[in-house]
C-alpha cells in the first residue's frame, strides 16, 4: 500500500511530465512541417525506405521516453523518492530523437 507521500512523490512526477507532453507537441509540429513536404522537392532521388526510418526512430525514441516517465512515476510512489528530473530528462531526449531523426530524413532526401 502506497503512502501519502508516495502519491505525492508521483503526482509531482507526473507534474513535470506536462513539460514533456509539451515538448513532444512542440516537436511534432516540427517534425511534421520539417516532413510533409519534403517529398515533393526530391522525389526522383529519394530513399523513402531511409525516411520512413526516420520516422519511426523519432517516434519509437519518443514513446521510450514517455514510457520511462511513466516507470518513474510507478518508481517515486513505491520509494517515495523524487523523480522529478526523469520527465525533464525524457523531454530532452524527445528533443534529441528529434535532431536525430530530422538528420536522417535529410540523408535520405540526398541533402
């Protein structure tokens, strides 16, 4: 059975975490509009395989990162430790998935 500062411990976890739904919106507007039409500008030489890679390293990155803040929560409520800085670092990771990402759909459009 969980504590009173147990739950207090991971409602602040999951307070934190609103920065990271917020960097993952923010970046996923950028990836989008980074993305949606480039196509067009390069079609004929192109390696789609290369950016639908890139894609699915941006969001897979993403998902971990929110899967960690999640296990962070879980973590703070039975320890009663603060966790805090898990969904801070995740919100960086998103951002870092993101140049990776963007890097590589830029490898792939030949650029």
């Amino acid at each position: 059975m969980s504590t009173r500062s147990g739950r207090s411990a991971a409602a602040s976890v999951l307070a934190v975490a609103v920065i990271q739904v917020v960097a993952f919106a923010i970046t996923t507007a950028i990836w989008v509009g980074s993305t949606i039409f480039a196509g067009g500008a390069c079609a004929p030489r192109c390696d789609w395989s290369g950016a639908d890679l890139a894609g699915v390293v941006y969001y897979l990155v993403a998902v971990v990162m929110f899967v960690c803040t999640a296990a962070a929560a879980r973590f703070a409520r039975r320890t009663e430790k603060d966790l805090t800085w898990v969904p801070l670092a995740a919100s960086a990771g998103i951002v870092a998935g993101l140049l990776i990402a963007l890097r590589l759909v830029q490898a792939a459009m030949g650029s």
